[in-house]
C-alpha cells in the first residue's frame, strides 16, 4: 500500500478542516510512521499555480513534489518516494534527469517518477508550455527521460528535444528509474505499457480498472497502483476495509493508494497503523 502525507494537497469536496492545519511536522511523523509500517511509498501531486475557478473545484493547496519529497527522504530510509503525478509539460526533460536523478541519488534510489500529462490548459499557459500536442510531447519527454537518467552526458534526439554534449553531473547513480503513468482514461495505459513500468490511474470503477487492463498485454513486473477509492476506516469498520482492499486487488491491483477516515492527526496515524494490519506489504512492493 501507498499513501498521501496529510495536508500535502487540499481537494475542497474531501479534505477534512484539521488537514489545513498540518504542515512540515505532520509530514515527517505521516512519512516516518508509514516508512517504519513497510508502506511502499509517499506520494505528493504537482501543480505550480492553479486558476481561482480552478482550485474551487480541485483545491489550491500543493506542496512542491521535488522540495517536499526531498525534505521527507531525509526522516525516511526505506519507503519510495513518488510524485503523484509531475506533469511532463512543465519540465524539459533534462530537468527532469538532474533533479529527480539528484533526490535519488541523495536518497539512495528510492525516486519513483509517477507522471501525466496535465489536465489545465491556463496552467500550461501561465508556464509557456505547449497544451494542445501535451500528450505527443509527453510521449517524447519520456523516451527523453529514459534515454537520460544516470547519464553524465546524455544524448536524445527527438523532434521536441534534442540534447548533447552538455554534462549532467550528480545524477542518479541507477541507469533507469521506474515510471509509472497516471491518467483516467485507456490512452494512459497505453502510455504506460509502451514507455514506463506501471499505472496509477483515477476516476475509473472498479470495473472500468479491469476492463481496460485486460484490453492489453501486460508485461511482467508491471505495477498496477489503483486507488482505494473511498477512505477506508480499518479501525471502526475493519471488515468493510479489508473488502475495499480485496476489490481493488481483484481489480488488477499490485499495490493499493489508500485514504483513512480521520478528524485527527493522531487519529490518522493511528488508522495507517492498523491499515498496515490488514495488507501487510509484501516484498514485491519494497523498495531496494
């Protein structure tokens, strides 16, 4: 299982009012805990800037992936670190590389790269990126990435990026990283089996995760990161949790984004304790 520190994103439908209230010292006790529990990793979402008609229905608030995580790889030594997801569109991919490639390699490569194409069209122009092509450029920035991760002087020749002779120095000491691609629709997936190692898609049923994973050859070793779907409460309805979990991995699940019912942060933590009861990670889903 993976999760979300409290407070690193605020949805107005679904945060509850104490998560305005945490900030940095919540995030290390949520990522400490989950680190110690054997949770495969702590994800944190990306948008720069969000329009005000925008953030009434989606939120405002969220905390920079790349600063955020890199605070947490330091209270942490095990759990993954995930970006949940960086949207390509906003970074050259060589950005990408020696940022990313710097957090894994401080934080001894423990950086999953979960990635999207962006859904905002005024963010896109707010940055000077490119909305109407994102998913081609997208496609491109990923072969980009892959060519370059862990390279010193990394080459890539493409017909949105073309890059050499120039050194990338530190980065990441391993030669790939895992991506796993985010989205809410078949084309994601496609993304994701031909260009990266996993999913982590929203917005489906249960059954559209099934239908659209059997449309496809799904390599081995492909990680399926679906979403619990409603926050589980594994302390007052543990029965009704442990069935979540079970439609979710019987939707093709190999590791489960999970929510806890909370009013509290003491009440959280002690929800994502009692979680890791009942799906105890297994070894597959622990990082090296």
């Amino acid at each position: 299982m993976g999760l979300m520190p409290p407070g690193v994103i605020a949805h107005p439908a679904y945060t509850p009012a104490w998560e305005h209230h945490v900030g940095p010292e919540q995030f290390v006790e949520a990522a400490k805990l989950a680190d110690e529990l054997g949770y495969s990793h702590i994800g944190v979402s990306e948008h720069v800037a969000v329009p005000t008609a925008a953030a009434a229905e989606r939120g405002g608030t969220y905390w920079d992936p790349l600063a955020t995580l890199s605070f947490l790889a330091a209270h942490t030594s095990r759990i993954r670190l995930l970006t949940q997801v960086l949207v390509l569109g906003y970074h050259h991919p060589l950005a990408v590389v020696k940022r990313y490639g710097t957090l894994d390699r401080l934080s001894g490569g423990r950086v999953v790269l979960g990635v999207g194409v962006g859904s905002l069209p005024e963010e896109f122009e707010l940055l000077g990126a490119s909305y109407s092509d994102r998913g081609e450029r997208a496609d491109e920035a990923l072969r980009a990435i892959k060519a370059s991760w862990g390279q010193r002087e990394p080459r890539f020749q493409g017909q949105h990026y073309d890059f050499s002779d120039f050194v990338i120095d530190p980065t990441s000491h391993r030669s790939s990283v895992p991506i796993w691609v985010g989205g809410s629709t078949r084309r994601s997936l496609r993304r994701a089996v031909e260009l990266g190692d996993g999913w982590q898609p929203f917005g489906m049923t249960f059954g559209g995760y099934r239908s659209a994973l059997a449309a496809f050859d799904i390599p081995p070793g492909f990680e399926v990161v679906l979403p619990a779907g409603i926050p589980i409460d594994p302390i007052g309805a543990p029965e009704a949790a442990r069935d979540t979990l079970g439609r979710v991995h019987d939707a093709g699940a190999t590791i489960v984004n999970i929510g806890v019912v909370a009013s509290s942060m003491d009440q959280w933590l002690d929800q994502i304790r009692a979680a890791a009861e009942l799906d105890p990670p297994s070894a597959a889903t622990v990082a090296p």
